[in-house]
C-alpha cells in the first residue's frame, strides 16, 4: 500500500470508510471489479484483521498473484 488510505464500503470514493490502511499494510487480495467509472478497485482484506473493503488500484504496490474478477 502506497500511503496512508481507507479500505471502502465499496467500489467508488465516495463510499464510506471501513477502516484505515496505512502506509505499507500487507492487504489479502480477495477480487476485483472495474467502476462504471471504468476504474479498477480491489477487495481486500486487511492482513491480522477482520477488516475488508475496497481500495483504488493506483493506491497499491509490489502486487503479487492474479486477482480475480468478483
């Protein structure tokens, strides 16, 4: 994780905040979809919590591994 962010409600900025993630939080890849903004966002799950959500993918790093289309 680039920054210090929000893992979301849902796929969109405006959707409201679940939980924050800081800068180099070690995110669970569960899926992905793309916006009808054509933006793609991420599901994830924050790594030693129960915390999951949506992130930006511009907001990630050092991904490894395919995500799949939710």
């Amino acid at each position: 994780m680039i920054g210090d962010h929000h893992v979301l409600a849902g796929p969109y900025k405006v959707c409201a905040a679940v939980a924050p993630a800081k800068n180099g939080a070690k995110l669970l890849f569960q899926c992905y979809v793309e916006n009808s903004f054509g933006h793609k966002w991420i599901y994830v799950r924050i790594d030693g919590s129960n915390s999951a959500g949506w992130v930006f993918t511009d907001s990630m790093n050092r991904q490894s591994g395919q995500a799949v289309h939710c």
